[in-house]
C-alpha cells in the first residue's frame, strides 16, 4: 500500500465531490486534521474508516487501497447529475404488516446493482413499489430526476423491466411482439428492432411464434422488448429463472454487454448469489423490508470471501 499515492486519491475524490476535509472529518466524525494527514500520506486510515470512505466516494475499498479506480468502469459525476435511481425513505405496508421499511438507495448511470435477501425479505415488493405497481405508504422514488408520484409517465418512460417471467404475445411471433412495443411507445426505427434482434441473439428464431421458444429465448425476446424504448434504467426481477447454464451464461453476457455500450444502468434481484456475483458492480442486502448493507463487489474479493459468505453474514440467522 503506498500511503502517498492513496491520499492524493482521497483528496480528487474529496475534491470531486465538492467536500472539504471537516466535510469528512464530520461525516466520519473525526478532525479534519486526521483529513489532512491522511491526505499528506502521514497517516492511513484503518479499515473502518475505508469502509466509510469508500461509501462516500462510491468506489471499493481496493481502489482507495491502490490509489485509483480500477474495478468501476465508469466514474461518477462530479456533481450527481448522473443518478438514475433515487430511493429515499420508502415504505410499504399489506394491511398491519410492514414489509419496506424506509428503504434508501441510489443506482448511477451504468451501474449493475445486485438486490439479494432471502425469501420474504421485500426484493419483488421493492420493485413493483420503484414501478409503481404498489402504492407507497411514504418515502420517494426519483428515476431519471422524475418523481413517480407527479410524473410517473416520464419516470416510466426511462424504464425497462422484466418482472418474473417476460409478458409475451405466445400466438404471434417474436417480430410482432417487438413491433407491438415499438407502436406503443411511438418507435418507428425498424433498423434499430433488427439491432435488438441481433444483440439478443433470435435472428433466426424472430419470425416464429413465441409459443414455440425455449424458456431462454423468451427470456432474451423479454429483454429485447423492455429495451426497445432505449431505457436509462432496466429493472430485472429473478431474470434467471428456468434458464438451463447456456442460458444464464448468454443472459450474463448480454447484460454486461449492453451496461458497457449503452451506458445503461441495471438492478436485478436474484436469489442465485453466484450469478449476481459474476454480474454486478454493486450489492443491495435486504432484510426483513430494511437495507441492511451495500457493498462494492470487488470489497468482497478483497476479503477473500465469496458473496455467499458475506450474505450469510449480514442476515439474521434466527428465522
């Protein structure tokens, strides 16, 4: 670890963000003058306070270890212009059973954000409520800057999702699925349906009916649909499945693939933490309706632990 070069990072990123060294200093609740000397390559903070930093800053705790961005591909905007998903303080009753309980997050431009709990702890409830399928009780979902609550058809209109299984016409074909969307949502680039074809891999299967897919084609015809409207957001929900190996191996590539090109940003909720593993940049714990933790994955590699490690670790075992 070189002390020098791992405070010159914390200081741009401080920089970044527009914070001073009591900025910090208060929001770790020290003195800015440990700040400075950290900064300066005197001191180097201890494992707690890198944890705290690399929250703040939105980068793992390996990447302040080596003075630099490594593990995340894209930067976060100096000035926030660049979230995509604002949740703050969201909560959810069934009658007198709370299931959210005032949930808060932020997803970033070209993120892929793994939301794992176990069973019953509010992963689906979390995502009809950011979809607006379930009525808030009290809290605020922002998507692209656009409230849900007073511009749902904008906030919306920047989504793509899969809920459980993709919504499909099964007596027409994959085409017509696609060009029914595209109708929907005003789209009348052809060319750019043919590019989703390819991207998912149906070329040759498009003009079939959809009754006769494979489970794995539907998934990835699914996909094709929620990204014709070209989303900011894409919103999947247990996208794995029924798929067979193949299958999640080409949904994992095509998922990385188009976070890499299109800039776009991902939340997927899935109980497979191996294959959330292998995906996202970033996790989401949730348990009993509460966000009990949120990690870089590459903190959990530096560990030396697996993501199934740290989830047993951060749940409650007495269910």
């Amino acid at each position: 670890m070189d002390q020098e070069k791992m405070g010159k990072f914390i200081a741009e990123l401080r920089n970044e963000y527009g914070y001073t060294q009591k900025d910090i200093g208060d929001k770790l609740g020290i003195t800015d003058n440990s700040v400075s000397k950290w900064e300066r390559g005197i001191n180097a903070p201890d494992i707690y306070y890198l944890k705290e930093l690399a929250e703040i800053f939105h980068v793992t705790v390996q990447e302040l270890l080596n003075g630099e961005r490594k593990f995340k591909k894209k930067e976060v905007d100096k000035e926030h212009h660049h979230k995509v998903l604002e949740v703050k303080n969201l909560s959810k009753s069934f009658g007198k059973r709370k299931i959210l309980k005032d949930i808060t997050f932020d997803i970033y431009e070209g993120d892929i954000v793994g939301l794992i709990g176990p069973n019953g702890a509010g992963k689906t409830t979390l995502i009809k409520t950011i979809l607006s399928l379930y009525h808030m009780d009290k809290g605020s979902v922002k998507i692209c800057g656009h409230n849900i609550k007073k511009e749902l058809e904008a906030a919306l209109s920047q989504t793509g999702s899969i809920i459980e299984n993709p919504d499909l016409y099964q007596n027409i074909s994959g085409r017509k699925n696609l060009k029914i969307t595209a109708l929907i949502n005003n789209i009348k680039d052809n060319d750019y349906i043919d590019a989703m074809v390819k991207f998912v891999k149906l070329e040759d299967r498009i003009d079939d009916k959809v009754k006769k897919y494979s489970l794995g084609m539907k998934q990835r015809l699914g996909l094709a649909n929620a990204l014709i409207k070209r989303p900011k957001l894409l919103i999947l929900d247990e996208p794995t499945n029924g798929l067979d190996p193949m299958g999640i191996k080409e949904l994992r590539e095509i998922l990385k693939k188009i976070s890499h090109e299109e800039n776009m940003s991902i939340l997927i909720s899935s109980h497979i933490l191996s294959e959330v593993e292998n995906i996202c940049d970033r996790i989401l714990i949730i348990d009993e309706g509460v966000v009990n933790s949120e990690f870089g994955i590459e903190e959990v590699k530096y560990k030396n632990i697996s993501l199934e490690d740290e989830f047993f670790s951060k749940t409650k075992k007495d269910k």
